[in-house]
C-alpha cells in the first residue's frame, strides 16, 4: 500500500518544551479556568480552542481507511496555509496561541481536574523553520 500524506509535518518534528501550569501565557490559563465562552464539538467537547486573533486555525479528524476508528488529526493554519498531523491518542482540549499547541499531560481536564496546578503541558512551535519544506 501506498500513503499519500495530506499535511506538512507532524507535531513531533516541531520544537518542543514542557511547562507547568503556572507558566503558561495569561490567555490559556484563563481558557482552562473558564472555557465556557468555546464552541464545543460534536461530542459535547471543546476539541480545539483557537486563542489567536490573527490566525486561523482548523481541526479535522482523519479516519483510518477501514472502520470508524480516528488514524490522526490534522490541525490547519488557514493563515499561513499550514498543516500538522496529531497522532490519535493526545488528550482534548488542543490549544492554539501565539504560534504555539499546548498540549495536556491528562484526558478530560476541563470535567476532571479541580487543581491546574497539577498539569504538565507540551507546547509545540508552529512555524517550521526555513530548512522544512513540503514534500510532494
């Protein structure tokens, strides 16, 4: 079988750090403290919360050729016409800011966790350096 990829690169070739909860910029702390204000998805979840004015980002989730199961997801800049595979399996909700996804260490933290204090963040870089480039 033969893959085709439909996005740019994958998050885990993006540079990387993890932060702590009390770290993380002003406007995503205010997200995880009250993210009523977000639109939900299907499920009842907010899967993504897009925290930038400027950018534009989308989420869509990519089935596996066969079943019903999710292969990955693909996060979009509509700005910079961007896309970055997330492998399936990273807990919701995935939050854009300031060029930036931050990632939590723990599913259902917004229904689940009383103290943010506890969480563990990856935030990933989303501008690919000059080197990267599209393969076709």
């Amino acid at each position: 079988m033969i893959s085709c990829n439909n996005y740019d690169c994958q998050i885990k070739e993006l540079k990387t750090e993890k932060i702590k909860f009390e770290n993380l910029p002003s406007k995503v702390k205010r997200f995880f403290i009250d993210p009523s204000g977000y639109e939900k998805g299907q499920d009842g979840i907010i899967e993504l919360a897009n925290l930038d004015d400027t950018v534009k980002y989308h989420l869509e989730t990519i089935k596996t050729r066969i079943g019903p199961w999710v292969a990955y997801y693909k996060l979009t800049d509509e700005t910079r016409d961007r896309s970055y595979r997330i492998n399936q399996g990273i807990p919701y909700p995935f939050v854009v800011y300031n060029n930036k996804l931050y990632l939590t260490d723990k599913f259902n933290v917004l229904t689940s966790v009383d103290d943010f204090t506890t969480l563990e963040f990856t935030c990933y870089t989303l501008i690919k350096s000059p080197s990267d480039h599209r393969s076709e």
